[in-house]
C-alpha cells in the first residue's frame, strides 16, 4: 500500500478518533452523574460538565471536517486541510452531498460536505472548492446510473436548485439546535438534581 492509498485511511481513522473524543465531551455529563452516584464525584459536576465538555464536544463535531485552508484544487480533487489534517476527495467519484448549516454570533455558517466512494469527507467552505464541486456535479448530471446524492438544501446553496430548499433547510436546522440544546440542558438539570 503506497501512500497515497493509505491518506484517505488515515484522514478516516484521524476523524474516527476526533469524532469519539467530541462525542465522548457531549456524553460526559451522563457519566459525571453516574460517578456522582457512587459519590466520587459531587452532584454539580454534570452540570459543569454539560456546560463545558458537552458545549465543546457539540461546537467540535461538525468542525472537524471543514476546510480550514484550501492545499490544491482541480477539475478531479480538492485537497484541504481540516482540524484532523490534510484530507483530499475525488470529485470523479461522489457518494453523497448536503449542506451543513451552523448558527455562531456572527450569523450563519454553512459548508458543503463532500463524501466520496473512498469515504473522505471534506465540508467545503471557499467558493474556490466549492465551483469546482459544481463543475463535477455538472458533469455527473449526465450519469444517471450510480450518480451522487446531492440534497436538496446543497444543491440550492450551490446554485442548481430552488433557493427556498436552503430557507427551509435553514429554519429546520435552527430548530432542531435551540430544542436539542434546551432537551439537553433540562435532562442534565434534571439529573443533577436527582440523587
């Protein structure tokens, strides 16, 4: 195995971990509780855990596949460093697209998350990589057999669809966060106080 079969092996193991570590922050609240317990932690601690490790480990998850600097671009391949490193997906080879939406205080952020048949994930965030996604959507468009799923909120926001998909697409994931996020507050608050 060369090394360039085994960098996609190695951004997907790199992820793997990052995305356990992250998912491991979320759930930390639940296993604080269960050491409070047994008494070796005292009840607070899984409220300080949700709002430190469970805030983090829900900012980091998404995070970890974005494109935090663009290395190379072309017709065939993106490659684009990420918080997990340097990854590269074969735009000849497309498995799936979606829009990835995200709420901050400067406003809304959104990346394309490209997934090919290699299984590497890179969420797009310059126009750069992001025409050269629509240049090979483009040309799959004439595949109809075995083509890339791309989602209907993604196609919008790259300009092949309808831009009502992305509005809509928008004010589902906005509801989904603020009620996840009170779910979770109210079930940590909940088990603090249980004892």
């Amino acid at each position: 195995m060369d090394s360039t079969d085994r960098a996609p092996a190695v951004a997907r193991s790199r992820a793997r971990l990052a995305s356990s570590i992250a998912a491991f922050l979320i759930l930390s609240p639940f296993v604080a509780w269960l050491f409070a317990l047994a008494g070796l932690l005292p009840a607070g601690a899984s409220v300080i855990c949700a709002l430190t490790g469970g805030f983090a480990g829900a900012f980091l998850l998404p995070e970890l596949c974005q494109e935090t600097g663009l290395v190379r671009c072309s017709m065939s391949r993106v490659t684009a460093r990420t918080l997990t490193g340097e990854r590269s997906v074969d735009l000849t080879r497309i498995r799936d697209v979606r829009l990835l939406t995200g709420f901050g205080y400067g406003g809304t952020f959104r990346a394309v998350v490209v997934r090919d048949r290699n299984g590497v994930r890179i969420g797009l965030t310059t126009i750069r990589s992001q025409r050269a996604l629509v240049r090979a959507l483009q040309h799959a468009c004439g595949d109809v057999q075995g083509g890339p799923r791309v989602s209907p909120a993604a196609r919008a926001h790259l300009g092949l669809g309808v831009r009502r998909h992305r509005t809509i697409h928008t004010v589902i994931i906005f509801l989904l966060l603020t009620t996840s996020i009170s779910l979770y507050l109210g079930l940590v608050l909940e088990l603090a106080a249980f004892r």
